[in-house]
C-alpha cells in the first residue's frame, strides 16, 4: 500500500492493555506448543498492529512537527509508549517460563529469549513515569533542534539546510558559516543543557531503581547487548586508541596538504578538496531514479525491493520547514514495508540514503516474509552493518550521482568512514563518563568532551572557539535520544570496512555473505551471526590492527 493511503487509528490504550493482559493470561495457561503458538500469533497481530499506528503516527509528526493532529498523536504515544513496553515485557515473561520453551525457541531462536532477559531486568512498573518524562525530555530536544533558525548571509536555515555552508569550498564562507552555528548552539546551549541534566538524572534514577549504581549497565540492557558487556567495548575503545586514531590523524594529515592549510580548524573537519566536496549532480528526483537504476543492476534481491519501496511512496526526504533533523529508517509491521526519512540538502549525504539507510531497509524488506518476528529484532551494531557495507557495496556505480566527481567521492567516503571511528569512539567514552559520574555538571562535561578532543582528535583545532570546543556534542541527536547507541556505528563500520577488503578481492563471495548476514539476522547471536559470514569480531585481538593494514594502501594517495 502506498504512505499516503496508510490509514491511521489511535490506538485504544484501554482496550489494547486488556487485549495483551488476556494474552499474557492464555500464554501462562497454554496447555500444548500449538495453544503458545496460537496466542502468540494473537501477539503478533495485536502489537504488530499498536506498532503500525505508533510508527504512522511518528513519522507524520516528524515530516511535520507543525502539524497538530500527529503531534497530539506524537504526545499520546510518548505516554503510551512506556505502559505498553512493561505490558509487552510481562508477556515475555510468560514465553520466557513457558514449559513448552524448546518448542518456542527452535523457532523464534535464542536471542530471542536472551532478549526477553534482559528487558526483565532493565523493566519495572515504578519506572513508567520516568520512561514518559524521559520522552518528553528527548521530544523538548527534537523539537527545539528542529525549530532552528538561523541566519547567514541574508538567509535564513535550519540545521541540515546550514550544512552546504559548513562544508563550503570558499574557507572564510564555512568559517563564518560555523561562527553562526556556534553562536545558534550558544544562544540554546543553556536549555540543552538543562534538558540533558534531566536526561542524566532521569535515567540514574531508573537505574537506582532497578538497583544498579548508575545508568551504564542499564543503558547496555536497553541497547539489548546479549552477547558482550562493558569490558569488550572498552577493549575495543583502547584497539581504536591505539590503532585508529594514529590512522586517522595520518589520513587527516594528508587531506591538511590537500586543501592547502597550516593547521585543520573546526571549520575545515568535513571539508576533504580545495576545491569542495564533491556534491551529487542531479537534482532529488534524478537522485531518486539513478538509485533505483543502480539497485536494479546490483542485483535480483535489490530490484525488488527497490522498485517496492518507489512504487509505494516509501521514502520522504526533502528538507522541509517543522520538518525533523536527521535520517532513519523504520518498519510498518502490518504492510510489511521499511520507511525512509531523511532530509536532502544537495550534498554527499542525499546519497548516503539511497546507499546507508536503503541498506537498512533492503534487511527490512528481506525479512518482510519471515513468520517470526524476533528474527528481525536485531541489536544496532548488526543494523549498521547491513547499512554500512551497502556503501561499499554500491562503490561502482558513484558515477551516476557524482558524475566527474567519483573518484573524489570515494576517496572522501573512504577517509570519511575511517576517522568517523575515533569521532564516534570519543561519543562513546563520553557517555560512559557523562553516566558514571551523574553528578558532573553541565560546565564539567563540556570539560570532558574538550579533553576526549584531545585524545581522539588530536589534529583538530578550535581556532579559539572554546565554547565549540567543549559543546560540539549538543546538536548529536543520538547523545540525547538513544545513550549508547553510537558505538555500535563504529562496530559495525569496522565490520563493514572487511567487507570492503573482501569485495575487491571477491566481490561475488562478499555479496552471498552479506545476503547471508541479513538473512540470520537475529536467528543467532551477534558474535555466531558474524562468524557465519566469515566476517572477524571487532572485539578479537588484533582485529583493528590487521585491518588498519588492510585499509592503509586503498587510502594512500
Ligand atoms: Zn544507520
């Protein structure tokens, strides 16, 4: 069905909350496998439906934050949303005691019960009112990034429409254009920091009442790692430590004799030729119609889904006034259909959604015929991947975007995909700081972020902008809205990176492995799933290192 048929209905709260309560009844009470299943098909239909409405409802109200009815709908699943996630958890509870689990489990497979585990213990009734608030809280953040304006050289931009300035070619433009980014961020940074003060202390709070110390095991139970902890992540951080960021600050030294500078300002960070950036050629239509071309050629898998998502209106990507930042993509369970959302601003990232988040729903859309759908339940550090290694994977066909600006292109994308590791390290390790020590103020963890700067950026230079220097974070959604989600970028971006390796060696047994990897999905574990596509766990010794070794040459110039 097409978007804008989609019809929406507000989920009946009252109704949908005896609904599950009876099904979590007949779960406990099932007397044989086939009556579980049957109550759980029951689930299916019932939350698959909730699910449908609340994405609905969401991404209208993203397209258009102006628009009253979805941000009245918005604001009812902000509340709904953490009574209906206990009420899901207490029917996990009752598949996770099931007497018939074996039977359960061959199909739904064992993640799936891992998963249940920990939503257990990252869940309890007392939390809901703090779960609401803290939506409230992330909703307050959106909309005040989204209701950015901001004025330079006689016009006036939100966020994404001021990003052609920050990279532009002519350095005295982007500099001023950064100044007026700064100078937005500091007439803001006052309530962004209340609202993340609040956030900090919120999610202590909820941590507290579970009976954890702070908020750091708590947010790895919500990011549902099931198969690795803490200490991996920080044996992975030291890896990029020791490996990335001397790679990066190499490559980062090569582009400084590139654009011709002494020293790489804040304003020079995204820039790569003197020149500029190579930009896409073609205006958000032909955009469009080259990427359907390019997945059509790519292969039978890819036509398939491409031409679906086209034929049935599933992207919305121009930039809009009240339209959000950023881009995702999300999944209407009943239509069995992925949605893209993004906003094109003429630069390299227009194509990023057509190569990143098509990569994610291209998993989406492979998975649309699985009954189970715990198989699709996938942890973010395997998203990305799938996201990820489709840039890589569509390197061949940059030309019909880029045009003369290819090579250019993939040198960019390349040295891009390697320094964002340590950026992305460096959001990590922050957070791990901001949430073990709730008690930091606002002043203090801007501190902290001017030293990680230090350690993970070492080329950069804030040209006696101290206040950027320290509150660069505050316009990076995922701090605020998803706490932990961002190294799972860097996992997989160097999960990705040995696809890359093995594409150019043999690209036809890389691709049978990522069509292979999208396929187990969640059917299996993290570390098995990666293990089954002959890709090398990010946490393995030396896994950075010899990797390193691989990328060195393709980046030398
Ligand atoms: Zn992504």
């Amino acid at each position: 069905m097409k978007f804008s048929q989609m019809p929406y209905q507000r989920t009946d709260a009252g109704a949908a909350a005896a609904r599950l309560r009876d099904l979590t009844a007949r779960m406990a009470a099932a007397r044989t496998a086939a009556e579980a299943f049957a109550a759980h098909d029951e689930y299916y239909a019932l939350t698959g439906g909730i699910e449908t409405n609340r994405t609905l409802a969401n991404i209208r109200h993203d397209i258009d934050s102006a628009d009253a009815f979805y941000a009245d709908e918005q604001k009812f699943y902000d509340g709904f949303g953490p009574v209906l996630h206990n009420l899901q958890v207490e029917y996990g509870r009752q598949l996770l005691g099931s007497p018939f689990r074996p039977e359960l489990e061959k199909k739904l497979g064992a993640p799936a019960f891992k998963n249940i585990e920990l939503a257990l213990r990252a869940n309890d009734e007392r939390l809901i009112p703090l779960r609401q608030a803290e939506n409230e809280l992330a909703s307050r953040y959106q909309d005040l990034l989204a209701g950015a304006r901001i004025e330079f050289e006689g016009g006036v931009y939100n966020l994404s429409l001021l990003r052609p300035f920050l990279t532009h070619a002519d350095r005295a433009t982007r500099q001023k254009a950064w100044a007026a980014l700064s100078g937005y961020l500091r007439s803001v940074t006052d309530e962004i920091d209340d609202i993340y003060d609040q956030m900090v202390k919120n999610r202590t709070e909820q941590a507290r009442i579970l009976g954890f110390e702070n908020f750091v095991p708590l947010g790895y139970l919500r990011m549902q790692r099931n198969c690795y902890g803490q200490r991996e992540v920080e044996a992975f951080r030291a890896q990029v430590k020791q490996h990335f960021v001397p790679f990066a600050t190499r490559l980062h030294e090569q582009r400084r004799r590139r654009l011709g500078v002494d020293k790489l300002c804040h304003y020079d960070n995204d820039v790569y030729f003197a020149a500029g950036n190579p930009a896409p050629t073609g205006t958000p239509d032909e955009i469009m119609a080259a990427g359907r071309a390019m997945y059509a050629e790519l292969s039978p898998e890819t036509r398939e889904f491409m031409d679906f998502m086209c034929e049935n209106e599933l992207f919305d990507v121009l930039s809009r006034p009240n339209k959000h930042q950023g881009g995702y993509m999300t999944y209407l369970p009943n239509y069995k259909s992925p949605f893209i959302f993004a906003n094109f601003n003429g630069t390299n990232g227009d194509v990023d959604v057509i190569t990143h988040e098509c990569g994610h729903a291209f998993q989406g859309y492979l998975l649309r015929g699985d009954p189970y759908r715990e198989h699709a339940d996938i942890g973010m550090e395997t998203a990305e991947i799938h996201s990820m290694s489709m840039e890589y994977f569509t390197y061949g066909w940059m030309d019909r975007f880029f045009g003369p600006g290819r090579d250019t292109y993939l040198q960019m994308h390349l040295e891009d995909s390697v320094t964002f590791v340590p950026y992305g390290t460096m959001v990590d390790e922050f957070q791990h700081i901001v949430y073990s020590q709730p008690g930091l103020t606002p002043a203090e963890r801007k501190q902290a972020w001017a030293e990680l700067e230090r350690q993970y950026r070492p080329h950069l230079h804030f040209a006696g902008d101290d206040f950027l220097a320290g509150a660069i974070w505050q316009r990076q959604h995922h701090i605020f809205t998803d706490p932990f989600y961002y190294i799972d970028y860097c996992l997989a971006g160097v999960v990705a990176m040995q696809f890359k390796v093995r594409m150019d060696k043999d690209r036809s047994a890389a691709w049978a492995d990522y069509l292979k990897l999208c396929r187990l999905s969640a059917k299996d574990y993290y570390l098995n799933v990666l293990a089954a596509a002959g890709l090398e766990s990010p946490f393995a010794d030396g896994c950075l290192e010899r990797l390193v070794k691989e990328l060195e040459p393709k980046t030398k110039q």
